[in-house]
C-alpha cells in the first residue's frame, strides 16, 4: 500500500528546496532542515573566505557527521560501562543470594 506524500520546502543556506514525504516525516524532516540550514551557516559565518554553496554543504555535512560519530563512540562507551556495572550488581546479588540460602539451611 502506497501512502499520499506531501510537498515540503525547506529553506537552505539561502536557497529553498523542495522535497517529498510521508506526512508523519514532515515535522522530522523540517527539523532536520532547521539544524542543516544552521550548521550550514556556521560554517559559511566562520569561514575567511567565500565558500560555494557546494562547499559549505560538504563542511556542514563532514561536521555533522563527525559529531554523530562521536555521539555513537560516546554512546557504545555509556553502554559497555552500563553494561559492566550491571553485571558486577548481578555478580553481588548471586553472591548475596547464596549466602542468605547457605544460612537459611
């Protein structure tokens, strides 16, 4: 089954496109469009000399990605720490758990 999309324009750097989407993905993808048009804009504000619109969209695209990849790294990392101190709390309550049946006995 296919479902109805809608037109979207968002505005870019200047330049407005248009795409098309679901109308449950229009609010992430205008969204996401806010955060590109802004990180877009950085790297044009802070950069010494004119960049082409190609250009800055590459910059913006690599910047976004190594923060997503440093994000992921953080987050693989959160998890394995997670991870160990739940079996170390498994671990204490195995042990807990013998000795309260050993003294039961």
């Amino acid at each position: 089954m296919s479902q109805e999309t809608v037109c979207v324009v968002v505005h870019l750097a200047g330049c407005d496109y248009r795409f098309s989407c679901l109308p449950a993905e229009q609010e992430d993808l205008l969204e996401a469009a806010r955060y590109l048009d802004l990180k877009m804009r950085e790297v044009r504000d802070q950069s010494a000399k004119p960049l082409t619109l190609e250009a800055v969209a590459v910059m913006a695209a690599l910047n976004i990605g190594n923060d997503l990849l440093r994000q992921q790294r953080r987050s693989a990392e959160m998890d394995a720490l997670v991870n160990a101190h739940a079996r170390d709390l498994l671990q204490k309550i195995d042990v807990a758990l013998n000795q309260a049946a050993a003294t039961a006995l």
